[in-house]
C-alpha cells in the first residue's frame, strides 16, 4: 500500500471523509480539514508512522501528496539511521 493510500485510510477513520473522494493533490482545506485538524492528522501520522512530523510541515505542506512525499523522506531517513 503506498504512503498515499495509507494516508486516505488514516483521514478516513480519523474524520470521517469517504476514501474514494480525496484527491492527493486537492488542499487539506477542500475536505473541511482546517489548521486545527491538520495539526490532529500529524499527531496521528506520528502514532501510525513512528515518525516525528516537523511542525513547520503543518503550516507548509498543503496536500495529501506533499505529506505523502514528506513522509517517504521521514521514513527514509529513519531507515538509514
């Protein structure tokens, strides 16, 4: 499963947004996600990924896609550590 998928099944049972609708590249903001809930959906991503999520990338990254990419970088550097 890619980190894009994993992702869509993390906001679909954190809040509730069908799968099937989220497009990876459509802002957090189009599935009613504000600041608030972002900063609740990295909490969540460190719990699923055990990965420290920065927190600049609550406020930078924007997109499904970008968080994706961000993780795969996180994880990808936690292996080789």
């Amino acid at each position: 499963m890619s980190t894009v998928d994993q992702l869509k099944h993390l906001i679909h049972d954190k809040f509730g947004v069908a799968s099937e609708a989220i497009d990876p590249d459509a802002p957090f903001a189009s599935y009613d996600l504000d600041s608030l809930t972002v900063a609740e959906l990295m909490f969540a991503i460190d719990d699923e990924f055990h990965v420290i999520v920065p927190d600049e990338a609550a406020l930078t990254v924007t997109t499904l896609r970008g968080l994706a990419d961000l993780l795969d970088t996180l994880l990808a550097q936690k292996r080789a550590a």
